[in-house]
C-alpha cells in the first residue's frame, strides 16, 4: 500500500542496474535528497563507513538504529544473506559523541558495524523534505490530492521541496471516519486527538507531517487545514491547535514515520539492489495498556 506516487522515483534510476556498489547507491540517493539540506543541528550522511563503498549493496532499511537492528543484521548475514549497509531515518550519531566503549550504545553499535562490516547510513532531515519522504508518503496514504509544502525549504528553485505536505481529500468526509482510516493505515498503539473535536465535522483539507511536527502548527494554520496529523505532541500543543481551529492528530513517530521506510525498500530495488529489506526489529520505544 506505500506505492502510490511511485513514478517519482523513477528520475533517480541507475542506468546500470547489474550489480549496484553501495557507493553507487548512495550517489543516486543524495541526488533525490541531498545531505546539504539538512538542518544545522542534524547529521545526516555517512555514520560509520567501515570501508565497504566498492561493495554490491544489500541493504537494511530501518527508521532507528538501534543495537537490536544491528544484531538483526548480523543474525542475516551470519544465515547467508549480503547484508552490508543500515540505511537509517534517525541519526546514529547526534550531537558528537566523546568516547567509543562497548558499554554505551552508539559506541558499540561503532564496535560492531567495524568488525562485522556493516555500515550506517542516515536520511533524516534532508528525507522529510523531497517527494516519497516521510511527509509525501503520508500525504499518499490519505490519497491527498494537490499537495504543497506546509512550509517550503526552497520557494524560489523547487517550491515542492519542504517540511509537510497540506492537500486535500478525495471528498469531504467526517472526522470519525478520517481517524479510522489514519488507524487502520499507520496502526498506531494509540491515537491521540483534539478533545473537543467534532466527530462529525466534515473534513476536506487536511496536513501531515511524520516526526515531531506539532512546532509547525503556525504554518499549517495559514494552509486553510482543518485538521493536523503529526506525532510527539504535548500537553500544550493541543490546547495550541484547539485555539487555531485545528484538529491535531498525533498518531505516534514511529507510526508516521515507518511507511517511508518501506518506501526506501523499494526504491534501493529499482536501483538494483539485488537484497533489501525493511527491519522486523525496529523499535517504538514505548508501550501502552
């Protein structure tokens, strides 16, 4: 189901598709969302490059990565499989790091990736913006229609590029109907919304913005969006929204971040990655009764 609006990634297509170097890959990859456009407190790129760019790519795709990805990487590898890169969303490495010992996580996720030959490869910040990231994915899945930036990165050169999509639905339907629909897509563990939200306002419009995005609640108000699916929201956030006439949706950032990493999965096969796979053991970090 995260297929839709494939035929985007067909303008990042390798023309010799045999048997893609990690390498190749990556070149291809940072033509469709270039590093250079993440922000200033981000890492995006290259976390540990243990000398494997030469290599064919069998890639790993998760949103998060963790000890558990890392293990499972090396649990396929040790079954046969050619696992040699974990293509991350989220940041190994975030904000510098000290010292590399085996009793802290990143750096024995270091350790590992250097004995066991696995890479780290991160797309965050600079993947939220283009089209099939993790805002153009969820824009998909609701089957929004003429789809803008809620706040563009680039109005001048490329006014599509930006942090969350705004469009519109098929046809107006109610709230209830909205929030079963995100449900059953995303699956959340749990779906928060506005409180005071009517279950039978008629929504037509709506934003999405996977991650943490209730700081954009000000640009989506001057998008006309009556109602806001994003993820991380607080206490404050929602009596922020419920002020704007916003119906705020936070349905988790693992939930509306995961499908474009599926998405990710396909796309490293139309390069020709001959395996590619997305995580089983990607972690939400958080558990509900």
């Amino acid at each position: 189901m995260y297929l839709a609006g494939f035929a985007y990634l067909s303008e990042y297509r390798l023309t010799d598709m045999s048997q893609t170097k990690i390498v190749e890959l990556i070149a291809t990859f940072e033509q469709w969302a270039d590093p250079s456009w993440q922000e200033k407190w981000d890492n995006c790129g290259w976390q540990v490059n243990p000398g494997i760019l030469e290599q064919p790519a069998g890639v790993l795709v998760c949103l998060t990565p963790t000890l558990a990805v890392m293990a499972e990487a090396i649990a396929l590898k040790t079954q046969g499989h050619p696992v040699n890169l974990i293509f991350a969303h989220h940041p190994l490495i975030f904000g510098g790091i000290s010292s590399v010992t085996p009793d802290q996580g990143v750096g024995d996720m270091i350790r590992q990736s250097i004995e066991h030959q696995i890479g780290i490869y991160t797309a965050h910040t600079n993947f939220d913006q283009v089209a099939n990231g993790t805002a153009d994915v969820l824009a998909q899945l609701l089957s929004l229609q003429d789809t803008q930036p809620v706040e563009a990165t680039d109005p001048v050169s490329d006014p599509h590029r930006g942090y969350g999509r705004v469009g519109n639905l098929p046809q107006p339907q109610p709230l209830q109907t909205l929030l079963e629909s995100i449900q059953s897509l995303l699956n959340p563990p749990r779906l928060l919304f506005s409180p005071t939200a009517d279950l039978q306002q008629q929504i037509s419009k709506v934003a999405v913005l996977g991650g943490s995005g209730a700081s954009y609640l000000s640009a989506v108000s001057k998008t006309g969006a009556q109602a806001y699916l994003t993820a991380d929201c607080k206490f404050h956030q929602f009596q922020e929204s419920r002020d704007r006439g916003i119906v705020l949706i936070d349905a988790g950032h693992y939930a509306t971040e995961r499908p474009a990493c599926d998405r990710l999965v396909t796309w490293c096969k139309t390069q020709g990655v001959k395996w590619a796979q997305l995580s089983q053991k990607d972690e939400d970090f958080r558990q509900f009764l």
